[in-house]
C-alpha cells in the first residue's frame, strides 16, 4: 500500500503497526518509499516502537514482538538491556547538535545511535564509518563526506589515507566511542592507525565528545591517543562506580551520566 499524503509522525507509527500486525515484519527502505519520508526518520520511528514494546530491530527493518510469547522474547530483552544504557548516551550527544554543525563520527556503534535521536538539521558529517555512511546518505538535510582507505573489520576504512583526509576538515563537534579508556591514562586505541585517526580528528574539532559507558571503564590498550582533559566532556551511564567519577574529575574531566 501507499501513502499520498504525509502523515504526523503519531499517525505514521500507527500505519506501522498495523503493518507489523499484520505482516510480522517491516523494512526500513519500504517503509520509506511508501510514506515519503527519509529512512533515517523511518528508523527513529521503529526504535520509538522497540521502546514501547511493539517491536524487536534488526538489520534493515524490524519484526512484531509477540507480547504473548515470552520465550520468544529473550534475545530482545537480552538486547534492550545491552543497548539501553548506550541509547541514553546517544540521545544526550544528539542534544548537542545545532544547525549547520560540522561533525565526525566515528566507527563506534554508541555514536552510531546519535542519528536515531539527531533533530533534522542541516549539517554536515564526515565519518569512517560505512554504518553511519549507510544510515544518512540518502537523507537530504545531511552533507556526508566518506573517509578513503582500507576497509577494516572495525567497520570503515581505517589506514594512513583516512587519517590524512580526515586531517583536513574543522569540525565543530566531534563524537567518539572507545573500547578502553582510563581516567588517568586516557583514552587508547589496539593499533597505531586507530590511534593516528582519532588523534587527527581531535586537533582539528572546537569540541570533542567521547561516549562511553561503564563496562569500559579502566581499561587500557596498546596505543594511547587522548588524555581526559582533551574531551569537552565524557558522556557514560548511570551505572558507573564513584570511584570511576571521582577519578574523571580528578584528572581534569567533565563528566555527564546519561
């Protein structure tokens, strides 16, 4: 079925789930084409659906959550609870974005949260990330410049060709996930590229943001490419230990819990 006219935000979420009623599932391109809207704002709809219940995303699209079937919930549920303390931090990142905004985003899958809760300004984004390239490139309120080089398996091109290209741009804000980050050592990378990569980006942005919640907290990798104090501010959860929160404003941070 299409639909002509454009319809409220409100209005659209009830087509969708009437169609997951009825189909068992959805797909974000369909469901784009057949409302007229862009697939980013068909995305921030079924995450809305997720929250509430009605559905369980996957790659592409979303499938009806059977409220009656418990065990059939399980992987869901186990989800949710993963993703929800990341989703916290996205949506307090995406509060940050103004109009016309410059950004980078990196390959982190946090950051990758950001486009679901961004407003629909125009903006720019220069990413490495072939995920964040897939979510926005057919958006028109958004300018988006993909890094060159080596696809690696951290899921974007990551080589000496993406840290040079990347070096040129000012970026109003930028936004950082890390696997290991240390209040006092900093934030640190496996390999030498990753580190150069980031490192490139932080000289060149008026604010940096790195987003990162409490399982990875205090731990420390090969290459180190940041100290606490060169972030604007560190966004993680709830959840983190005092210990952790003291040390961060100790060692000259700005701390926001999401």
């Amino acid at each position: 079925m299409e639909y002509k006219k454009e319809l409220s935000g409100v209005k659209r979420r009830e087509r969708i789930i009437n169609e997951l009623r009825e189909h068992g599932e959805v797909i974000v391109k369909i469901l784009s084409e057949q409302f007229g809207v862009s697939e980013m704002t068909i995305r921030r709809d079924l995450h809305l659906l997720e929250e509430q219940g009605y559905a369980t995303i996957h790659y592409g699209g979303a499938s009806l959550l059977d409220r009656q079937n418990i065990g059939c919930q399980s992987f869901s549920l186990r989800k949710g609870k993963e993703l929800e303390n990341k989703r916290k931090i996205a949506k307090k990142a995406a509060s940050f974005i103004k109009e016309g905004d410059v950004l980078f985003m990196d390959t982190s899958t946090t950051v990758l949260e950001i486009l679901t809760y961004m407003p629909a300004f125009r903006v720019k984004i220069i990413t490495n990330s072939v995920p964040v390239m897939e979510t926005v490139y057919r958006d028109e309120n958004i300018d988006l410049y993909m890094a060159p080089g080596l696809y690696r398996s951290l899921g974007g091109p990551l080589d000496y060709t993406t840290a040079e290209y990347l070096s040129r741009f000012h970026y109003n804000k930028a936004f950082f996930g890390s696997n290991s980050y240390d209040p006092v050592f900093g934030a640190s990378a496996a390999e030498e590229i990753e580190a150069a990569v980031k490192k490139c980006v932080l000289g060149n942005s008026d604010e940096n943001y790195l987003l990162v919640d409490h399982s990875k907290m205090g731990k420390r990798s090969f290459v180190k490419y940041a100290d606490t104090v060169d972030y604007t501010d560190i966004l993680s959860d709830e959840e983190l230990d005092i210990d952790w929160r003291t040390k961060i404003i100790q060692n000259g941070g700005s701390l926001i819990l999401c």
